[in-house]
C-alpha cells in the first residue's frame, strides 16, 4: 500500500513539475526551402509589412529613416520597411531576430532576448550557437561574403541570413534575413 501511495505522490509530483516548464514564449519561426514562416504565416510570400503584422501583431515602435524600422521590443525583432521617394513602400527588406543587444540604439530592441524558436532547415538557432556549428549544419548554403568581422552571410534558394556573433563566435548576437539579390 505505501508503494501504491509513493508512486502515486510521484506521479502527481513529476507531472506537476513538467507544468512548469517555460514554453518559448516568442513566436516559432522556420526557415526551409527558401520560406520563412512565423507562427504558420508565409511572410516571403510577398514580403509585404502586412503580412509580418499578421504573424506578429503591431510594434511597439517605428521610426522613420533611410528604411522605416518597426520595433518589437517584446519580441526582440526588427523589420526593415523599404522606403520609396522618401514613402514606406509596405515591403519588408529585412527582418532581425535580437538574442543579445551589444549596442543599444533608438533601432535595436530592449528586450532581453529573442523568447522564441528558429529553425533553419535542420539547424535549431539559440543564443548558444557558434559559428563552427552553424557552418557545420547549414553545408547546403552559400557562405558568401559578410561585410563585418565575426559575421556570415549565408544564402540559398532566394533568402540571405547574416549570423552575427560574439567576439569568440560561440555565442550568437543576431540574426538578419532577407530576400537575396545577389545571384
């Protein structure tokens, strides 16, 4: 009986500790053949503004500039609106997902970290990843040339990703994505 007892204790236990297990509480984003989805949504579809808004909701701020940025500080991602005679154009040249602001700016977020998951083909994207293991995984992209120090630029099938990193390149700064032009 006292088996029965302590078995059942440590059931209720271990099942109400898996409760509190913190999910990603930012949104999942997949990047695979050439599409890049937010919570199910195909923002490279059109890479319209709308579309990005529909997967993630209204900024918590925008500023006009060369580009318009629009500022998810919660999420810790930005998007880059591509201006047309000095008017936002409604397309997104670019998307950044933030997991460690190095130099604040009026662009970056101030969040943390980026709260939520990226996958990129097989590749799971964390704060912890280096770059040996990023260019281990990602065999299939184009490494193409980076235009600062500790940065690659891979590209495949119509998309680029700028992976920066830490000074060390063991631990991941940004990520940025875009439409590749150069092909």
């Amino acid at each position: 009986m006292k088996k029965i007892i302590v078995a059942a204790l440590l059931g209720i236990i271990s099942f109400a500790g898996l409760s509190f297990i913190p999910a990603a509480s930012g949104p999942s984003v997949v990047i695979k053949k050439g599409v890049m989805k937010i919570d199910g949504v195909n923002v490279t579809a059109d890479w319209s503004l709308s579309s990005f808004k529909k997967a993630l909701g209204e900024p918590e701020r925008s500023r006009e500039g060369y580009n318009k940025t629009h500022t998810y500080d919660s999420k810790n991602i930005v998007l880059f609106e591509k201006m047309v005679n000095s008017k936002p154009s409604g397309t997104v040249s670019e998307v950044q997902y933030y997991f460690h602001v190095s130099e604040p700016n009026t662009v970056t977020p101030d969040g943390s970290s980026f709260s939520g998951t990226i996958k990129i083909d097989k590749l799971v994207v964390t704060r912890d990843l280096s770059a040996t293991t990023m260019l281990s995984k990602l065999k299939n992209w184009e490494k193409t040339d980076s235009y600062i120090e500790h940065s690659y630029r891979m590209a495949s099938k119509g998309l680029y990703i700028y992976f920066q990193f830490n000074n060390a390149e063991d631990k991941l700064e940004k990520i940025s994505v875009g439409p590749d032009k150069k092909k």
